[in-house]
C-alpha cells in the first residue's frame, strides 16, 4: 500500500456508530479482530470546530493501535480523501444491528 492509501472505517461500539479515517486496517494474530493503526482526524486550523470529531479526537488520543472484533464492524472503505469523524446514534429504523454475542455455558442450552 502506498503512503497516500486512507480508509473510512465504520463500526458499532456501545449502541453507537464510530466513523473513523486510519492509515492502516488489517487482520493481525489476534483471532476475531480487525487491527486499526495510524488514526487521521481533520485539520484543527478550522474555524469551526465540530464537537463529535473533538469528541473522538480526545477519546483516542495517544492510541497508536486498537482492535475492533469483528462483529462490530459495519464496513471498511478505501478512500482518496479524509472527512470528518463523527460518532451517530443507531436510529430504531436503522439496518444496522449488533450480533449477538457469545452465550456464556449453561445459559440458552435448555439447562
């Protein structure tokens, strides 16, 4: 990939939906998980500043790397250019739902 390669990752995380530009997306050793590095956040010398981005700014500040599992993921793009970060409620008439996870043993099973 090239240094000019940027991607728009959207993915569910406690009822809402994060929109986030990054340098790198892939699949590490760590099973179940896509691997997002190098977060890209629009410039700051913006007159107006939008509260969601400053948001998301601040909560991965001095993250280099995290994993998102692979469930949470609603989709991956390759883009040309970086917009603005931004974290959505889940509106009830929205396509996007959360798939359920793991059921703990003994829970469901007709125990």
């Amino acid at each position: 990939m090239s240094d000019k390669t940027r991607f728009r990752v959207q993915f569910v995380n406690q009822g809402k939906v994060y929109e986030i530009f990054a340098r790198s997306v892939y699949q590490e050793q760590l099973y179940g998980f896509v691997t997002v590095e190098g977060l890209l956040f629009g410039e700051r010398s913006q007159v107006v500043v939008d509260p969601g981005e400053e948001r998301l700014r601040s909560e991965f500040e001095g993250v280099q790397r995290f994993h998102i599992p692979l469930q949470a993921v609603i989709r991956i793009d390759e883009v040309q250019e970086i917009g603005m970060a931004r974290i959505r409620d889940m509106s009830p008439g929205s396509n996007v739902h959360v798939l359920p996870g793991v059921i703990p043993p003994g829970k469901g099973q007709g125990q």
